[in-house]
C-alpha cells in the first residue's frame, strides 16, 4: 500500500526555488517598498498587482499603512516583474509589524526576502508559510534569533518541497531493512550538505530551472532503480549522488537569504530525518495490514512516481 504517499503529492507544487525580495526603506512617516519577483512566479496568478498586495500589511503603532502610489510593471530585460508603492502613516515610523502571504498566490513553499532601512539602521527578515509576520526593529537580529529563523526555515522547507517529501519517501520505499535505510539516509545528508557547502564557495550559479530538473530526474532515478534493480547493492551510494542534486535547491536557498549553512542545515538534517521515519514508519504499518499487496503496490507506487518524476521534468525544462 505504499501508494499512499502518491495522495500527499497531489497536493503539492512540483516548483521547487521560489523566492523573492524587496527593499523597504522609511523615510519619517513614509516607506517605499521595491518588489522584485521573477516573472516564472507569476505567470499563473491573476491580476498580480492586485493578488500580490492583497497580501502584503504593514503596520505601524497598529495603524496599517495606506498605500499612496503603486505601480508594477515586467521588466522583460531582467526576466523580473516589479512593483514600487508607498505607504504612508499618520505619524513618523519607529518599527513594523509586516504581514506577508505571497505563498498562498504563488507557490505553498515561495520565500520573500525583506530588506528594510530606516536612516542608518537596517533589518533583514524572511517570510514563508512558516513565518508570515515579522516585526521590523530597524536593528540586525542577535545570533541566537538569527540561528533559531534559519533553523526553522530550514526545517520548514523540508516539509513544504515536493521533492523533498516525494524523494525522502521514495528513499524508504527502496530501503530493504532497518539498516540499510538508516545508512541511505546518512549518506543522502551528507551528499545534500557537502553540495550546499560547496555550490556557494564556486562560481556556479545554477539556475532554478536546471535545480527543479534535476530534483524531478532524483525521483524518477530512485522509482527506476526500485524498479529495474531490486536488488542492487551499495544503494547508499545512489543516495549520496542524489543528495548531492538536492543540496543545490539548499545551496540556492542560502544564497538568496543570507543564513548561515550551520543553522538551516541543521534544521534541514532534522526535518528530513523525521519525514523519512515517518515514511518509513507508515509504509511498514501499511505492509503488514495489507501483507499479500505489498509487492505490487510497491512496483505501482514507484512506476507512478517515475511517470511524475518525468513529466516534472519535462515540464521543469519548459519553464
């Protein structure tokens, strides 16, 4: 019955960077906020200008701010759609309470990366769909604030990417024991983390569309080898290549945020061990509940995951 976790894939996007940023910058009891989004994100979002706003909210001293001027616009040159508003207050801004949802329009796992600036003070924050309110101090965060974000960014993500869920639980699908899951799991994490400390130290800058690809060829790789090779050894090998493609996404991740590799690796090692007890922990219950349909639902499973791992490919190379 290892079919099950197909259910849960249904209902997440194959995308797997999404990100974006802005500047804030107050001036007395006024701020302008500059968007940058790449125009992939919006593609499929109705009236951006509008959808995009709708879930933006900063407050000051409790009174949202009142928007004065707005204007977007793609800059087809710099492949980015962009916005600049100005909010506006009834009195001079000391800090912010800022909402934003842009993950409920664009993607479930899309991040925003906020810089904002008042005089000669400045503050970093980073929204997702863990963390859609943050208060703007106009200060830098202590370490212990910085670390404990970057942590739970890095956990969250884990949980909110397709590839990560799909993969992690294909990875227990192919394990044929106790210890052979717990030895693809440890070389998986170190190939994930030694190419997220890596990537960043060189000049390569991969692009979102060659990491999506390569994430979506990790699943449909790991379905066929279940598949045509059910029992080939050193498959902790396999892992450790393929964590290898999945460290990328986190290597790009840690570019765009500015976190330290320490803390959002951390909180990636964590998240991806408990999906991949859990995975394994359900799969194994299932099996015994439906012990004569075990075989073929585990050929099914990953016939039908390296179907969807293909087409995202595919899809993932279109753009």
């Amino acid at each position: 019955m290892k079919w099950a976790w197909l259910l849960l894939a249904g209902t997440l996007e194959a995308h797997v960077i999404s990100m974006s940023s802005a500047d804030f910058k107050v001036a007395g009891n006024r701020a302008t906020y500059d968007l940058r989004m790449p125009l992939y994100e919006i593609q499929h979002v109705n009236t951006p200008e509008k959808s995009l706003f709708e879930q933006l909210d900063f407050k000051s001293g409790g009174v949202t701010g009142r928007v004065v001027e707005r204007t977007c616009r793609e800059d087809k040159e710099d492949n980015a759609y962009r916005c600049r508003a100005v909010f506006e207050w009834p009195a001079a801004v000391e800090q912010v309470d800022a909402y934003c949802g842009f993950h409920k329009v664009t993607v479930p796992n899309h991040v925003h990366l906020l810089h904002a600036y008042r005089e000669d003070k400045s503050d970093q924050v980073v929204f997702d769909f863990s963390n859609t309110e943050q208060l703007i101090r106009f200060r830098p965060p202590t370490a212990f604030e910085t670390w404990v974000k970057a942590m739970g960014s890095g956990f969250a993500r884990v949980f909110s990417s397709a590839a990560s869920v799909l993969f992690l639980a294909c990875l227990a699908m192919a394990a044929r024991g106790r210890r052979e899951l717990a030895w693809m799991t440890v070389a998986f994490l170190a190939g994930e983390i030694a190419a997220a400390l890596i990537v960043p130290l060189t000049e390569w800058n991969p692009a979102p569309r060659f990491v999506d690809a390569a994430l979506a060829l990790t699943v449909a790789y790991l379905a066929v080898e279940v598949l045509a090779l059910p029992n080939a050894g050193q498959r902790w090998v396999v892992a450790a290549a393929l964590g290898g493609f999945h460290g990328l996404a986190i290597a790009v991740y840690l570019t765009g945020t500015g976190y330290g590799a320490a803390p959002v690796l951390s909180g990636v090692a964590l998240g991806d061990s408990i999906l991949v007890g859990a995975a394994a922990f359900l799969l194994n219950r299932l099996g015994r509940l439906f012990t004569g349909l075990a075989v073929p639902a585990q050929r099914v499973s990953a016939s039908l995951l390296m179907v969807f791992g293909l087409s995202w490919f595919f899809l993932a190379l279109r753009g």
